[in-house]
C-alpha cells in the first residue's frame, strides 16, 4: 500500500460511507478481532459499518465489543445481501481469496463497491482496488493497526479498537511466542495496552473458559496421538463419533494441533478431524522452521495458509485422508530432517 494509496483511501473516507467488512469462514481470533477493530474505528468516524461473517464463530469469541452487531451471512443470508449491495466499500480482512468466505463468494464477486483487502496470507488474489498484503505481519489486527496508523490516526484508537486488535494480535502469535512475533509487534501491544485493553481479561476470556467436554475431547485427542519419529512428524486424528461424545462445539479443536508440535523433535504436526456434515476431513497443519505446510497444503490437501500454519480438506475418508499423508510424507523425508 503505496503513499497515493493511503491519500485515496483518506479522501474515500472523509465523508460517511456505507461500509461492510468482511472475514474468512470458521472465524478465528485475529478474523473477529481485525472486522470489529476496523468497525469501532469506522464507526468513530461516522461511517454506517457492518461486519459480516460467512458464518459463526466459537464461544470463546462471544465477549468481544460490538461482537453482537456481526451478521452471520449462513443464517441472515437476506439482510446481508442486501446489506453487501448497498456497500460503497467492503474491507476484506485476514483472507487472500473469495473462496474462502464459502457461500459468500458470489454476492462478494458481483458487488461494485469499492475493494480493499488487508491480510496476511501468501498469494492474495487481485480483486481489490486497495491491496495491504504483508506475509511477515504477525496478523490481520496488527496490520489494522499500521493501516489506522497510516491514515495518522492512532491517536483516534481507543478501548474498543485496542482490545479487538489485542486479541487477534495474541491468537495469532500463539500469546507472542510464534516467529512472526517481532519487537513492532510489543510495541503495538504496549500501546494498546495503554490505550486501555485489558490484557489479563483477554487471555482468561480465550483461554480459560474451557468446558469439561473440551478437556475431554483434548484427552481423546493425545490418546490418538501418532509419532513418526524418523519423519519428524505427529499427527492426531479426530472422527465424527469421537467428537459427538464429548459433544463438540465450534471452536473445541482449536488449538489442539500444536500439541502435537510440541513434542521433542517434532517439527511437523497435522490433526484431521471428519466433518460429515460437510462430507470432508478438515485437515491443520503447523511446523516450525522453514518446512512450509503453505505448500504442502496447496500441493496435496487443496489448501494453504503461512509457511508455519496452514488448513486444508480433503473429500476421502478418514482413514484413506490420512493413508495418503502417510503416502506423502516419505518425500519429504530430507526436507523434514535438515530442518
Ligand atoms: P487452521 O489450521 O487454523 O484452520 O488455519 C491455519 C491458517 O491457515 C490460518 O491463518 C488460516 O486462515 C489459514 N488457512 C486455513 N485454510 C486455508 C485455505 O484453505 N487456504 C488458505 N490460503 N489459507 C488457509
Ligand atoms: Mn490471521
């Protein structure tokens, strides 16, 4: 995003707009953290704003400000069309291509209002008027922050916007312990501190609010836990039934992966978890050092993500899904042990 893009984009918002900003589907953190970030933002400025997610999100993400003003484009598909055909703007915030809003995408691709996309993801698609890409951002919501920043309006960030940026800054550092974590990044979150986000009350809202079911359905999780020592890899599968006996909520798997990442060695780390009711395996995939599951994930499991962090899918069983990593793998042998 070049200086006459940043003076285009000001100009764009010196008069209210109507304006909707936009996520990947199955929002996380960072995706709910960066849309309601830019909407207290927007909203400070008199803009007519609306987040508008593909679909919900988990529990743990039911606190955030103005959370209960999102529109959840799977069960209130009417009003959000009409909502994305009056749009003279829509951000698209913390995914590179249309098609991972899901049932989104068509009224996404037939509106005329004017584009702008911030994200973090490699490869972003060319459909906006305005592209902020950055892979080395930590974030969507730390790069929210340098786009507020841009429009020489940090002072403008107040407890709302901080606390939203907060979150997504933490989830998607793993709590400032990832390498995209850099010393701009505490700075950042110095200043929100300051600017009144309640730190302690973020990571307990995320991260303490576990049910005994999810604890449960963790411990069935490292019971599956597979170790393929000579590949330096782990893998966790999770089936349908498996999930409906600890009764499964959105948001449960979140996180579990990185179990399996933090093994002595491991530098690989896979879950597949079956969803019959969409008839896939959603496949996550996390390693540390330069063995990219980005690529791994576009090569085999129709997916991608970051170097480090990356989702896919695959339309076979279980069973057969992960055959066919166990396939895989062995090509990769050398690339996983100069790791
Ligand atoms: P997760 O494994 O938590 O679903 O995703 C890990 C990271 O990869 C997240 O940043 C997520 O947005 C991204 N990601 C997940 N699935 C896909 C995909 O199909 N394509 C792309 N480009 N990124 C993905
Ligand atoms: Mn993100």
């Amino acid at each position: 995003m070049n200086r006459n893009d940043i003076s285009a984009i000001k100009a764009l918002l010196s008069t209210p707009k109507n304006i909707v900003i936009v996520c990947h589907k199955n929002p996380d953190g960072d995706a709910i953290g960066s849309t309601l970030g830019l909407y207290h933002y927007l909203k400070k400025h008199n803009h007519n704003a609306q987040v508008i997610t593909p679909n919900d999100y988990p529990g743990f993400l039911k606190w955030v400000p103005g959370e209960d003003t999102i529109l959840k484009y799977d069960s209130q598909t009417e009003v959000s069309n009409k909502t994305i055909k009056d749009a003279d703007i829509i951000f698209t915030l913390d995914f590179n291509a249309f098609h991972r809003t899901g049932q989104m995408q068509p009224a996404l691709e037939a509106s005329k209002a004017i584009k702008i996309l911030i994200d973090h993801h490699q490869e972003p698609d060319d459909y906006a008027a305005y592209t902020y890409s950055d892979v080395s951002m930590s974030s969507t919501c730390e790069m929210v922050y340098h786009f507020i920043d841009m429009l020489d309006d940090a002072d403008n960030i107040d407890v709302s916007i901080a606390t939203c940026l907060y979150l997504g800054i933490m989830t998607d550092t793993g709590s400032f312990r990832f390498p995209s974590t850099t010393s701009t990044t505490h700075r950042i979150v110095a200043e929100l501190i300051d600017k009144g986000a309640r730190n302690a009350e973020v990571h307990n809202n995320v991260y303490d609010t576990n049910s005994y079911n999810r604890l449960q359905l963790l411990g069935c999780a490292l019971t599956n836990l597979k170790v393929l020592p000579e590949l330096r890899t782990a893998y966790i599968t999770l089936t349908q039934n498996e999930l409906r006996k600890f009764d499964y909520k959105k948001g449960d798997t979140e996180g579990v992966v990185n179990y399996a990442l933090s093994l002595e060695n491991i530098i690989f780390a896979a879950i597949f978890i079956e969803d019959k009711q969409e008839g896939i395996i959603k496949i996550s995939l996390r390693s540390k050092g330069g063995f990219s599951v980005n690529e791994f994930s576009r090569a085999h499991f129709n997916g991608g993500g970051h170097n480090n962090a990356a989702g896919g899918r695959s339309e076979t069983p279980l069973d057969a899904t992960v055959e066919k990593f166990l396939s895989i793998l062995p090509q990769y042998k050398d690339a996983l042990n100069h790791e």
